[in-house]
C-alpha cells in the first residue's frame, strides 16, 4: 500500500493539471469543448450623419461600455478623409473623427460586433457619492410629497424604484407627478427621485437589439446602484429581469454625439443578427490563444493534428491489447496503420495494406531461402515494398483510380518489418498465429482509426493539448491492470465454482 500511494498521486496530479489547465484555457479564452458548439454575434453598425461648416471638423461617439452578457469581437470605422482614433480620456471611451476642413454633408460609420450571452462577467464600479438634483419650488414641494408616500412602504432601491414607476403609471395622473414631467422625461424624473432618496442612480441609453431592425434610435433607461451591482429599470414598466437583448451604450458619457464644427447631426443604429462557431469566435477575439498550437505556421498545424491523435491511438492499443486480450503484430504497429487509415479513408487503407503484405509476404517466403542477413533482408523488403506502392498507384493512376494513390501514406518501414515479423510468424507457429496476428492488429487499427476520427476527439486533441495528459494517467492506469483478459476468461471457467443443483 506503501508503494502505491506515489503511484496514485501521480495519478492525480495528471489528471487535475489536465482537466484544470483545459478549462481555464475554456474560460479565459472561449475555446468550446465541443467542436459544434455555435454563439450568436450581433452587428451593430452606428450612422452619423450632419452638416459640416467648412472649418475644423471633430465628431465624438460614445462607445458601448464593457459589461454582463456582452463581449467585443471586432470593431472599425468608416470615413472618407477622416482621422480616426479613440478617446480614452474620459471614463467611457468614444470615437474620434477629425479632419481639417469639412463641408456639406458627412456620413460616418462605426461597426462593433458584439458576442452575445458571453460567460464573461463585468464586475461594476461602486459610483460613489453622487450629487442630489437641484430642485426648484414648488417642484422641490411636489418631488418630498411624492417620496413620503412612498419610501414608508419600500424596503431598498429596487422596490423604491418599482412603486416610483407604478405611481408615474397611475390614473388618472397624480397631481404631482404631471407637474414633474411638465420639466423632465420620464427616465431623468425617476433618476432624480432616486438621488433624492439617497439611492444612487443614472440615466443611461440603451440599444434594443432585434434581427435586422434599421436606422433604430437608442432608449432612455435608469440604473440603480443596489447589492454592489447596477440594476436596470424600464422607467414605462419597472424593474427589467431580462437585458439578454439591452445593449448599454451611453452610461458615463455626457452625451451620445458631440459635434464640433457642424449641425444638424444624429446618429441612428442598425443591427444583425448570426451564428457563428464557437472556435471561429474565440480565435477571431484572441488570436493564437498566446501558447497554442494555432501559434504554428498552417503546414505545421496539419501535421500537428495528426501528431495529437497518436496518444488516443495509443489507449486504444494499450486497452485492446491489455484488457481485452487482442494480439498484434509488434505493439504499435497498429497505431501506425491507423494513422495512414487517417490519410487514405478506412476502406482503401485496408484493401492497399492487405495487398501490400500478402504480395511481400509471397516474395518474403523466396528470400527466406537465399539465407540473406537480417539487415540485408528488411532493407531488401524495404526496397520490394517501395516497388509495389509505386507500381500500385501508377496502375491506379492509369486505371483513374484516385484512391489506389493514397498507398503511398503507408510508412514504408512499418509494413516491411511487418510482413518479415508475420513471415517469421508463419515459419516459426504457423499460419493460425499469422492470421492471428495480423487480424488483431488489423481489428485494432480499426478501433484506433474509429477512435481518432470521432469529431469531438479530433476538437479536443488539437485545441486543449493539456488533456494528454489525463490519456497519459488512463494508459499508467491500464499499466497497472492485473485482472483477467477478456477474450482468456473461457480458459479459466473450469476453475469457476458450479451453482449447486
């Protein structure tokens, strides 16, 4: 017991630093753990337009702020003979036009996409102290008797806000409420009963995203601060559970627009709505993932994704072979079949393996009289298999059977020591044990292949590397295995005690 205990800690520690390291990478950069997983992206695209005068000419545009449920995917600006940047000077960014001498009519644009129902969470900002409205008479009479009527009967900033709505949404219109909204909108009244409540609030602007509406303005909203989060309220309706579609645009800007050098200017929206795959997604928002496989140049990712799938052949072998009993014709050799089964389909790869050995094994069984030397007969056997893989794919190529060409993926040296071991086989325990053999490593290439070729295991190997290593615990594992093999138990059933009659 002693022993094993450095055993299954190394056991564990594979596993944890696997599985950990997997799902970090899932959760800091969005790779999907399932190769179809698909998100949705909304296209926002913002449309300035005004009037300019002839002199200098600068353009400010609030930009959507980080928060829940949304994260960016990519963004640009369109405008002829405009400068370009982003202002970061204030504590929301905005987009920055500017130009030397603008006249006539100008139209700007600006596009964000935008990945909806983002695991990301934004955590907010406590806003402080926020300064409590101005109230003029007899506006600062009618604004107290509202609230006394109300906070009696509210437990915190939420259910204040929420009778607020419902008392704004009375009839007939209470008398001082109509004479509040004679001054403010809706939302900048609610704001400012809130303040005066001693609740932080804001008004903010929000986008309503619906598939493919156009040239849509943003809404007036207000935010309570309550529970170290902001809360949103719909100042026609209350409280507002759901913001999956509300998108935040304006929040600590002072304005949406600001033109400077022209008028008539106003800013409309247009969005759609796609599908997208998840992988896709993440690769456009972070690029090569800092370390990862994506980091190599396109040839090598290829061969890379072939290289990631051997350690899953290899489990395969190592199960087969250990638990279910199976023998094969050298330990890995079947990996190494399956891997060309990737590159030539599983029934051309069987066929051109099977004439390939049985045509080697016919010439095998004549060097074996020459009494050659090893070294001398593997590398004639090396030479032999050339010939007919070269031969069998230019009688293909001839015939126009493309899929005869695909031979040339099998590893040359593998199928000559193949055909000598399974020679050295036939003369040494005969034909049975060849057939034996070759069959079982056949079958569990076609495991293997199987194995490999499954799409999720494909996704996995390639895009979180990290889990070879919870493979590399399962084949220690297997290592391990002491029990009886599956396809062995029928020797043993004499020695299983008879159920009494």
């Amino acid at each position: 017991m002693h022993q094993r205990w450095p055993y299954l800690l190394l056991i564990g520690v594979l596993v944890a630093a696997g599985l950990t390291t997997a799902m970090y990478r899932h959760q800091t950069y969005g790779i999907p753990l399932l190769p179809s997983a698909e998100q949705r992206v909304w296209q926002v695209e913002a449309r300035i337009q005004f009037n300019a005068s002839g002199r200098e000419t600068q353009v400010f545009l609030a930009l959507p702020p980080l928060q829940s449920g949304f994260s960016v995917v990519d963004s640009n600006y369109a405008s002829s003979g405009f400068g370009f940047d982003i202002d970061k000077s204030r504590r929301q960014e905005r987009a920055h036009w500017t130009k030397r001498a603008a006249s006539g009519a100008q139209t700007l644009f600006y596009k964000v996409e935008l990945l909806a129902d983002s695991f990301e969470q934004t955590r907010d900002t406590s806003p402080g102290l926020l300064p409590a409205p101005s109230w003029q008479e007899p506006y600062r009479t009618a604004a107290q008797e509202v609230l006394s009527g109300i906070l009696p009967t509210s437990a915190d900033g939420r259910s204040t806000a929420q009778q607020i709505v419902q008392r704004m949404q009375t009839q007939p219109p209470d008398q001082n409420i109509s004479m509040l909204l004679d001054t403010r909108s809706r939302a900048e009244l609610l704001t400012d009963l809130m303040l005066s409540a001693q609740v932080p609030a804001r008004t903010v602007e929000v986008l309503q995203l619906e598939d493919g509406r156009r040239r849509q303005a943003l809404t007036s909203y207000v935010q309570i601060w309550q529970d170290d989060t902001w809360h949103l309220v719909d100042p026609e309706t209350g409280l507002v559970n759901n913001t999956r579609n509300k998108l935040l645009w304006v929040t600590d800007a002072p304005a949406l627009l600001e033109v400077v050098g022209g008028s008539a200017s106003r800013v409309t929206f247009s969005m759609l709505s796609s599908v997208r795959p998840s992988l896709s997604v993440a690769k456009e928002r972070f690029g090569d993932f800092d370390i990862s496989l994506y980091s190599l140049p396109i040839a090598e990712q290829g061969m890379f994704k072939l290289i990631m799938l051997l350690p899953i052949g290899a489990l395969v072998v190592v199960f087969m072979r250990v638990v279910i009993g199976l023998k094969t014709s050298g330990t890995f050799m079947p990996v190494l079949i399956a891997l060309a089964f990737l590159q030539t389909e599983l029934l051309p790869g069987l066929l051109s393996f099977l004439i390939v050995v049985a045509i080697g094994l016919i010439i095998r069984s004549y060097l074996s009289e020459l009494n050659l030397l090893l070294v001398a007969r593997i590398a004639a056997l090396v030479m032999i298999v050339i010939g007919i893989i070269t031969l069998f794919s230019v009688v293909s190529s001839r015939m126009g059977l493309i899929g005869g060409l695909t031979i040339s993926f099998f590893p040359m040296i593998i199928l000559a020591w193949t055909i000598e071991r399974l020679s050295i086989t036939w003369e040494e325990e005969g034909p049975q044990e060849v057939l034996k053999q070759g069959g079982g490593s056949l079958f569990v290439a076609v495991i293997a292949y199987l194995g490999m070729t499954l799409s999720i295991v494909e996704h996995l190997a390639f895009n979180f590397p990290e889990l070879h290593l919870v493979v590399l615990a399962l084949v220690l594992l297997l290592g391990r295995y002491t029990g009886y093999r599956l396809l062995e138990l029928h020797r043993f059933a004499a020695f299983q005690p008879k159920n009494p009659q």
